[in-house]
C-alpha cells in the first residue's frame, strides 16, 4: 500500500477513524534525518497490507504537530483505535518501527 499523505482536512479520516492500525510520519523536506527515514517509511508501507501508513508534513500541518507534541522530527506515532499505541523520536532502523507495530 502507498503511504498516504495527511493534513488537517483528512486526518480524522485517515487517522483517527482508521479501522487498520496507522503508522505517521511526521516530517519536514529541510529535516535531514527526515529524508533518511522517508524510504524506510516507504518499505514499510509497501510490505505490510494490515497497517496503514500516513506521512504529515509539519510545515504544512503546524496545528497536528502541535496537538501531538511533536516536538522533534521524524516522529512517528502509531494509532491504534484513535489512540496513540506507540511512538518513536529521530532516525531508527526499520525494525525498531516494526517492533513498534507488534
């Protein structure tokens, strides 16, 4: 599955009311770590059908990261039932994420 890019107009659909546990990214194009992550993001997205995988832009969804306490990026939080079940700070390897989802 394609990551799905998410902003404020989409985000309780996408996120919030998500029948599929939800991995987001948060991410900015300038954050160096960010663009290292990207393509982690990306396999995961593409291997795993039983989680949906969802990217935000910080600089353009400031009000989300802000209402998550995104206070560093990456971050990423996994959604479980419109919850946060898990989160992970900075660049880790992918099986750190993949831990995360179990």
């Amino acid at each position: 599955m394609k990551e799905i890019e998410v902003n404020a107009s989409n985000f309780d659909t996408e996120v919030m009311e998500s029948d599929k546990p939800v991995l987001v990214d948060f991410w900015a194009t300038w954050c160096g770590p960010c663009r290292m992550l990207g393509p982690v993001i990306a396999q995961i997205a593409d291997e795993r059908d039983d989680i949906k995988v969802c990217k935000i832009n910080v600089d353009e969804a400031p009000s989300l990261a802000q209402q998550f306490n995104v206070m560093g990026i990456p971050t990423v939080l996994l959604f479980k039932n419109g919850e946060i079940a898990g989160q992970s700070v900075g660049f880790v390897p992918k099986q750190k994420l993949l831990d995360l989802l179990n």
